[in-house]
C-alpha cells in the first residue's frame, strides 16, 4: 500500500493539481496548517477519500512530516507538498518497485526538477 502525505498551508490554488497527480495513490492524507483560504473546502469538495488532520506547523517541518507519517497507513509514503507533481515516469517506478515487494530497499531519494516562471531551474539543489 502506497500512502502520499500531503502538505498544505493557504494552498487553494494548487491542490487540486496536486491531488489529481497522486490519484493512483491507495492513501492520500493531507496535513493542513490551519489555512486561512478555501483550501479545505477544495479538498473537500475534490474526494471524499481525502484524509484531512489539521496541526500547527509552529516552524518545525520535520514534525509536520512526522505527524503526517504517523497518520498514514500505508507500507511506503511519499511526502509532497501542494505545488509538487510527481512525474508519470517516477509514478510507473514506484509502482513497479512496490508491487515486487522487494525489500532491498526501505526509502528512496528523489530528485527534484524545480519550475519556476515557466523555466526549469539547473542550479541550487545537490
């Protein structure tokens, strides 16, 4: 079982983005940080399978994550943010991996393609 953890803070704009990227997902949780826009209601109104927990970033993301983690049910998790996709072809290997049940591997790390105006970026991230 795949879970995908979702973070969210005033995110109304790009969640329904977000979630129609991680639809093949078997667990979509999102950890909201007490938005102020429509974003919940966006949610809502996008899936009823939706899990919504709302807790306080307080300016600590590990804990954000890990209150996210703890939520989630699945065997892997694959933690975004609200304006993050996950490509077709790293959604086909994840898929490919799990359904192995290999266990060579417990965790994987992924490499960003950053976006910005439109231009991918090459430089600022190892």
């Amino acid at each position: 079982m795949i879970s995908v953890v979702i973070l969210t803070k005033n995110e109304e704009i790009n969640i329904i983005d977000c979630l129609e990227s991680v639809e093949w997902c078997d667990e979509i949780v999102v950890i909201d940080d007490y938005s102020t826009d429509r974003t919940l209601q966006v949610i809502k109104n996008f899936n009823q399978r939706v899990k919504i927990f709302q807790h306080e970033l307080k300016n600590d993301f590990s804990q954000q994550r890990n209150f996210g983690l703890l939520k989630a049910k699945g065997d892997w998790v694959l933690f975004i943010d609200a304006d993050e996709r996950p490509s077709n072809s790293l959604r086909a290997e994840i898929m490919d991996y799990v359904s192995l049940k290999n266990t060579e591997y417990s965790g994987f790390y992924i490499k960003r393609k950053d976006n910005m105006w439109g231009k991918e970026l090459r430089h600022g991230e190892v």
